[in-house]
C-alpha cells in the first residue's frame, strides 16, 4: 500500500512516518512537505536511501503537484498532517491559517476525489470543541466552537473533510486529538519552549494566571491512534483521541523545572493569550471501543523521557532556535 502523509517532517509527522514504516513493513510511504518554518528535514534524514520511503517537497495548496503526486506514485491512503499549527502564529497572522488548513486541505480532498483513495485520514485537533468548564469532556458529539483563528481554520476543514464523506462517498475519518508531547515537538510549543528556556537560565513565560488545563498525551500514542483510524475507521467518522492526562500548564512548567534541576524563580507570569481556552479534556471512549485503541504511555514517565530527549538533542532545538525563531520570540513575548 502506498500512504501519502501530508506535514511528514512536522512533529508529528516525523513521529508516525517512522512508527508506519516499523509497524506496516509492507506499506511505502510518501511525505509531502513544504518544509515551513516547523518542517525539518533533519527530522527524517536517516531514510534517506530507504526504498520505502520518498520525501517530496511541496505545498499541499499546489493542486497540480498534488495531482501529480497521487498520479505517480500511486496513492492508496492519505493521512493528512500538514498544517499551520500554533495558536500564538495565528493570533499575530491568521492568514496562512485560512490558506493551509482549508484550502489546503480542499485541495486534498479534490485530489484524493480524482485518483480514489481506500481512505483519508483527516488529522484535526479537540481544539475545534471550544473550552470547557470545570467539569466534563469533550465527546464526537460536542459542537465546534473554535476560539482562535488556528481552531477555526482547522474546524472549517473538519466540515469540508466530512461534507467530501457526505456527498461524494469519500472514505474520510476525521480525528481529533488532545495536546501531544514527545520528540521533535518544535519549541515555540509549552513543553518543548519551557525545557530549551530552563535549560539556558531564560525566564519561563507563563500565560495569565497558569491555572488553563490540557489533557495530555504521547506522540506514539497519538501516532497508533491514526493508524488504528485508517485501518479500522468507519467512513464519515470523527474519533477523539487523549490519555486522560489532565495537567494545569503551571505544574507542567514546575515538574519541567525539577527534571532538569533548576529554580522556580524563572518563572514568569505574563499578560495571557488573548481569547485563551480555560480547559480541554477528552472522552476517547469511541476510539477505546471502536478502533481497539488505548494509549501505552504514561504522563510522569515519558514527560521525563521527553525532557531526556530535548537534554541529549540540544544541538537539534538550538540550530532551530536561530534566525526567524528569534524574530518572532521577540515579537510574541518581547514587552510581554
Ligand atoms: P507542526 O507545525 O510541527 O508540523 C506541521 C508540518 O506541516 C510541518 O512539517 C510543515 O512544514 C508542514 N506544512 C505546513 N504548511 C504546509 C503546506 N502548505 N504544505 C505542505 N506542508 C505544510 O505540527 P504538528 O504539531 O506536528 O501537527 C500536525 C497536525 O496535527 C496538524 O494538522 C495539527 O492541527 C494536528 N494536531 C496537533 C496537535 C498537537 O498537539 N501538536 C494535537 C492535535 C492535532
Ligand atoms: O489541543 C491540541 C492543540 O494543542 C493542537 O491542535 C495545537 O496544534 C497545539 O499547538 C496545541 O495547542 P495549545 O494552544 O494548547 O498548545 P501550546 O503549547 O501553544 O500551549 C499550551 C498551553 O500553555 C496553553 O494553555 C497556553 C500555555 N502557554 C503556551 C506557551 C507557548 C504558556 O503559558 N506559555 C507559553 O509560552
């Protein structure tokens, strides 16, 4: 089988394009990327060479090259990652937003209506479910009701995603996914952002009053969730996927701080996100039973195996964090 995997050289791309080739010997894998700011070839630079695996670079909004791309390579399953993915980017330019995530993902799906695909792996966020209160979760059936220009966007091509189901029989499964950390994660993103700064003595910026709570879970687990949902979703499906992992931001920073063995007092409040979401929680219960799907990792312990990654690969996030990095940390938290 020939799978298209869209934003392959993302942080989570770069994660399930390698659990693929482990887990499905037989599949070949094509990674289409525009290597953006967040794309890094180096992610994924050990397969090269790999005859089951070919990197392309493009824009997934470029519908003659995606047309060509399912063309020759003969696509048989899509599962489609690339987007813009930071809220904090979409607030200061929600532009690029509108262009990748929904027309886009339009273009997909065009292509994906042309050459025929067995399945299309629509790779969407809990973010589209709004905020919740204190209490409760988000299942399939709660409304959208994205707050930023990022869940927005990513909301619109849920709809498109499911309308392509509806009208044209297209095998689409949409996914929504709580907050993921594990390798790879670009740092402008809590986790990674808070280990690169304690670990060069930098205040850590904590949005508003640090009481907003994600429910968290691992790269892996989210990476097994996707392709449980294309080998056994059913057509016209959302299925939400999180570890219950519910954490405060504020102690997630304080248990950062202890593994890498430095002081609260870099701790630094500042003016929150505007239009931030107080809480998500997810109810994976369809994915649990549906798909056979549960999640292997735990918070405590892969949260430490992550801080020993960014600890051993300082090279990788310090390369990263050089140039445009340094303009736009100046612009989101500079004055802050
Ligand atoms: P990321 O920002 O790390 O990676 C996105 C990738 O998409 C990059 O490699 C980038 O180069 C590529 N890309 C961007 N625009 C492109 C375009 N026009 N054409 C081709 N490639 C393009 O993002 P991520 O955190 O790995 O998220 C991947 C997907 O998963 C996104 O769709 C996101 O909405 C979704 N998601 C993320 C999380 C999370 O916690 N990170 C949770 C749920 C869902
Ligand atoms: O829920 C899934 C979503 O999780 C994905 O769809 C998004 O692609 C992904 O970026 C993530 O969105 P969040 O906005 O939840 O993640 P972020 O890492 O930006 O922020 C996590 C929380 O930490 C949030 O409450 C804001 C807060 N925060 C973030 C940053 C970057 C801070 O307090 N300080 C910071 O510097």
């Amino acid at each position: 089988m020939n799978v298209l995997v869209t934003g392959g050289s993302g942080f989570i791309g770069s994660n399930l394009v390698r659990l693929l080739l482990a887990e499905r010997p037989e599949w070949r894998i094509v990674n289409l990327d525009k290597l953006t700011y967040a794309g890094n070839a180096e992610n994924l630079a050990d397969l090269e060479g790999n005859p089951r695996y070919r990197f392309v670079r493009g824009d997934i909004c470029n519908g003659e090259l995606i047309a060509d791309v399912f063309r020759t390579e003969k696509i048989h399953a899509v599962l489609h990652l690339a987007a813009e993915s930071h809220v904090d980017r979409s607030i200061l330019s929600p532009s690029i937003f509108i262009e990748t995530n929904v027309r886009g993902t339009q273009v997909l799906l065009e292509a994906a209506r042309e050459f025929g695909v067995r399945r299309f792996v629509h790779v969407s966020t809990d973010e589209v479910y709004g905020s919740l209160g204190p209490t409760g979760l988000f299942t399939e059936q709660t409304p959208l009701d994205p707050s930023s220009p990022y869940s927005a966007s990513k909301a619109s091509s849920d709809l498109l995603a499911l309308a392509y189901a509806h009208t044209f029989k297209l095998p689409v499964v949409v996914t929504r996914c709580s907050n993921n950390y594990g390798p790879y994660q670009f740092p402008e993103k809590l986790i990674p952002l808070m280990i690169a700064n304690a670990l060069r003595d930098l205040p850590l910026p904590v949005y508003g009053d640090g009481m907003n709570v994600r429910d968290w879970i691992h790269v892996e687990d989210h990476g097994r969730g996707l392709l449980a949902a294309l080998e056994k979703g059913e057509d016209g499906q959302v299925y939400n996927f999180g570890a219950s992992s519910e954490r405060h931001n504020i102690d997630i920073v304080k248990q950062v701080l202890r593994l890498v063995g430095k002081p609260e007092s870099l701790i630094k409040y500042v003016t929150d996100r505007p239009g931030h979401d107080r809480r998500y929680a997810i109810d994976s219960t369809k994915a649990r039973t549906q798909l056979g799907w549960a999640p292997r990792h735990g918070f405590e312990d892969a949260l430490a195996a992550t801080v020993r990654w960014y600890v051993e690969r300082r090279q990788w996030w310090e390369r990263i964090i050089s140039g445009e990095y340094l303009k736009y940390y100046e612009k989101q938290y500079g004055g802050r």
